[in-house]
C-alpha cells in the first residue's frame, strides 16, 4: 500500500484490476471530461501494463485507488510529470462512474496534497483540468490557486492551471 484516507486505499496496480480499469477507460462519460478517447481492451490493457511497468521505472507515480469498504478497484490516483523540469509534481486522479458523486475526488485530492508535500517532500504541486471537467475543477478550486486558464492545443480545450506551493498547504 502506498497511502491510506478515511475510505480508501492507494496501492500500487496490479494486473488483477483489468475488468475494472477497463469499465473505466472505455467509459466516454469518464474519458471525455479529461479528455481522452476511450479505449477497447487490448488498449486498456496495454495501457494498465505500461502503467504498471512506469510505477518501477519511472518518475511517473499512478496508483490504484480502492474502498476500503471491498477492496473494489474504483480509479488511478497520483503524480505525473507535465514538467519540462522532470518533476512528477503534478497531481493526477480518475474515476471510474460508479465512484462519482461520493466525496471522493476530494478525498484523494487532500490525501495526494499530503502525501506529495510530506513524504515526496514536493515544494509545489500542480494540478491542470479541462474547464468542462466541472467536478474537478470545483475541487482544485477548493485546494489549490488558479494561475491561468488557457486554451490547450493538443486536447483541444480550455484549460485550468493550478498551483499549491508547500509553504502555503499548511492553511488547511
């Protein structure tokens, strides 16, 4: 296990949650918000293995998050790196549908915050969102400043930059 909050578990994925990543990553009701096309099964399984491979070798840190309640794989949670820095300080997560509208988003979001500032001793995180990603933007609003919106290119969207640095995090 990498990191616990109040109901979940953030451990390390395993090959063992294919059927569910999979439910996640060909969801369009998930992939669009972020956006990303959905994938069919060979995809999302080769994108698990990549990801499970990337935790071991390199900067990039996606982990499975799961109820405690079942030990029910419910989505990613983590870090990547969007930095021309190579800093993977910026903050990551992903749902699958079932798992909306539960207060999760924001759960991970604190426990990621803490985990990054505490144990991966980051001075700043990062966070970017695609504006039509309503859920993810109420909750970075709620943690983190805005720095700038501005229109993405490669996803071809309006996008949300966020900043929280170490110095500021201890005000909640």
């Amino acid at each position: 296990m990498i990191f616990e909050t109040e109901r979940l578990f953030i451990k390390s994925l395993e090959e063992s949650d294919e059927a569910l990543f999979y439910d996640m990553m060909h969801n369009p009701k998930v992939m669009d918000p972020i956006p990303r096309t959905t994938l069919n099964a060979a995809e999302s399984k080769a994108k698990l293995l990549s990801l499970i491979e990337a935790e071991k070798t390199e900067n990039n840190r996606i982990w499975a998050v799961s109820k405690k309640s079942n030990n029910e794989f419910i989505g990613l949670a983590g870090f990547v790196n969007n930095n021309a820095d190579g800093i993977s300080n910026e903050l990551a997560y992903m749902f699958r549908e079932t798992a909306w509208g539960n207060g999760h988003g924001t759960e991970i979001t604190k426990g990621l915050i803490q985990y990054g500032f505490q144990l991966l001793n980051f001075d700043e995180i990062r966070a970017d969102v695609n504006v039509e990603n309503v859920g993810s933007v109420k909750i970075l609003n709620r943690f983190l400043s805005l720095e700038m919106e501005l229109f993405n290119k490669k996803d071809n969207c309006m996008d949300r930059k966020y900043k929280l640095l170490k110095a500021e995090w201890n005000k909640f």
